[in-house]
C-alpha cells in the first residue's frame, strides 16, 4: 500500500494535473533501476536518475546540505547518472546554504524537483518579508515619522482587517513580491494620525487669516457660533474673514459647517451641500460652526424650484404668496415644458431664516395646480 501514499503525496506536490501525469509516468511507468546505501538499503529510482535524486529519496535535509556524492567508494560529479547495482554515499556540510537552481535541470524525480521548488519559494518568500519590511520602513525615514510606532501589533491589525493578509509576514511578503505598494500600507497604517495633524493644520491656517492676532474661541465646547445681524462674524473669533458660500446658501436653521479655503478665509456651508463634498480631503478643512441665533433682521437668499400644471395665473398666483411673505424677490424664470402641458418656476427671494423658508414652500404648495416644490442650490 505504499505506492497509494507515494502517489497522494506526488498529487499534493504537483502543481497541475499535467505535472502529476508526467510524474507518474517517471516514477511508476518508466524503467527503474536499484541503487544501495553505504549500509547495504536498496531504494529504487527511476532510470537516468543522479546522487541529488538519491540524496533527496533518502531524506529532505540530505537533499539540501549535499555537497558530493561518492559511486562505488570514488568521488563523482553530482550530474553523473547512477545504475543498478552502485553504492552511492552522500557528502553533506551543515554550512551549505542549500540547492542550487540548476539542480531543477539535473534531477529526474518529482520528489526532488519539488523539494527544490519548494526550498526557493520559502527561501524568496523570507527574502520577500525582509525587503518588504525594509520598504515600509524607508517609508517612515522617508516622511520622518518613528517606524515603530506605527508597526505595532495594534496598528498592524487594523491594517490586515482591511486587506487579504492573515499575517504581518504574508503583508511584509506581498511588499517585497510588488503585489502592493509600501506606500499604500504606509497610508493605512498613518491615516488617523495624519488626519488629526491636517486638521491642526486646518485650525492653525484659520488662526492666520485673523487680521492682527491670533483667533481666540471663546466658546469651550470648540464649536464656533455665527452671529448674522448686520453680517456675518464668528464669535469669539474677531476679525476672521468669513463668508456665505453660494453654491448652497445656507440660511439660519440650516445645519452647517466651516470651510477654510486657501486665502479666502471660511466658507459656511450647509453640511449636506454636494459642492463641498466634492472637494478633494474635505473632512480635514472643516471646522464646527452653527448659527448664534436663528432670528434676525437680515435676509439670505434662497432658491426654489417649483413644479405645475401650465394654467393661466399660476406665475402669478405663486408671486402674489411671496409678496405676502418674503421681503424681497431677486429672480423669476418660468418655463413651459416641451409638450406645453406643466411648467418650471425658478425664484430667488430673501428670507431671514429656514422656518419662514418653509412657511413659504408650504403655502406654495397649497397653490392650486402646484405639484412640487423643492429647495435647490441656485
């Protein structure tokens, strides 16, 4: 039964079914002969087959630390053919550092050409972990930042949680072999650090546009309060440049956020405006802000798009609720669509805040022939 196991085992070390045909007809189909040991063993090959085929029969380790062989009680190259009936004996050094390739050329079993393959793939893949380390490391040197603090058991983790690595030395290998950037782990591996020093950088860029000091944020839970009366400044924050983005003209009531542009100061935004979200690393440029006091005197300007039944009198009947209720309209723009059925109405009014910007739409809405209306950037 031992040829069953033999023939498992050459199915596991065959790469490919073509490999394991071939291999079965070397060792099972082809003509063997019989060589012995220095203590009187016979172990049978297959034909043409050399003292590195004999090495690796014998053992795994003997394979790999031979350095010799002797045929017969003579030294012999290690290409030499053996045949039936030679004595082959095995020079080993513990200080040999392996194989050789070539050796792949040489041997005629699958058994050793499968040892070889195998000692190479471990030997490049402990190569692989060694110069993949040493690439993640240049990175750090590269940006000043301390390697080991980052390649710490808890940091190294997180990274393979996001990625098809089991272990830190199938992640060092996969840098060495090229399969994925150092610098990529080295992203991921620095993220959250980086994202809190850009928005220390954000802060610090927002300290420098204030005119003649440094900004003092007086409220201490650190989010920063628009006052609109008369304009709009930041408390706690005098003589910071701010202003009213216009992509999405947020109004008082209206959820925002703080943009620090380059030179231009800070933007507010309404937090779900799709323009700032465009903007490339936005999230490490923002600061809180809300609105001081959502009732004011002043107006902003909004925009609404409004949907209808194309009748006579609904422009008008849709100004005449404004005129009741907003201070000011800057723009009308009416609109039939293409079948002359249903129109589009787009205004821009002013309007102190978001609760009379929905009292607004809501009387809209109540226009009859109106089928929608919805709030829109500009």
């Amino acid at each position: 039964m031992n040829w069953i196991k033999e023939m498992m085992e050459l199915q596991d070390q065959a790469d490919d079914a073509k490999e394991f045909v071939d291999t079965v007809k070397e060792n099972y189909l082809a003509e063997e002969i019989y060589v012995f040991t220095p203590d009187g063993a016979v172990r049978s090959l297959p034909k043409d087959s050399g003292p590195i085929d004999f090495a690796y029969e014998i053992h795994t380790k003997i394979g790999e630390k031979a350095t010799g062989a002797k045929v017969n009680g003579r030294m012999v190259p290690l290409t030499t053919k053996l045949k039936t009936g030679d004595q082959v004996e095995i020079i080993t050094n513990p200080n040999s550092f392996g194989p050789s390739r070539d050796w792949l050329n040489i041997v005629k079993t699958s058994k050793a050409r499968n040892k070889i393959r195998q000692f190479f793939k471990n030997q490049d893949k402990e190569l692989s972990i060694n110069r993949g380390r040493e690439l993640l490391m240049a990175q750090f040197h590269e940006h000043d930042m301390i390697a080991n603090k980052f390649m710490d058991k808890k940091h190294m983790d997180k990274v393979l949680q996001k990625t098809s690595y089991k272990t830190e030395e199938a992640l060092f290998a996969a840098i060495g072999f090229g399969e994925i950037g150092a610098i990529s782990v080295f992203n991921r591996l620095t993220e959250e650090e980086r994202r809190e020093e850009e928005k220390a950088k954000a802060r610090a860029e927002a300290e420098e546009l204030v005119k003649g000091g440094e900004v003092k944020v007086e409220n201490k839970k650190d989010t920063l309060k628009v006052r609109h009366e008369g304009g709009v400044v930041i408390q706690g924050a005098s003589g910071l440049l701010i202003r009213i983005a216009k992509c999405c003209n947020p109004v008082p009531g209206d959820t925002i956020v703080g943009y620090i542009t380059k030179g231009r100061g800070v933007a507010i935004h309404r937090q779900d405006c799709m323009n700032l979200r465009a903007q490339d690393n936005y999230e490490q440029r923002l600061i809180d802000v809300e609105w001081e006091d959502n009732n004011t005197t002043k107006d902003y300007i909004a925009h609404i798009d409004i949907y209808g039944l194309n009748r006579a009198g609904l422009l008008n009947d849709v100004l005449q609720v404004l005129s009741n209720t907003a201070k000011m309209i800057s723009t009308v723009n009416a609109q039939p669509t293409k079948d002359m059925k249903f129109a589009n109405i787009h205004i821009s009014f002013g309007i102190p805040n978001l609760s009379m910007l929905t009292t607004v739409v809501d009387k809209i809405k109540s226009v009859p022939e109106v089928y929608s209306v919805k709030r829109t950037n500009g």
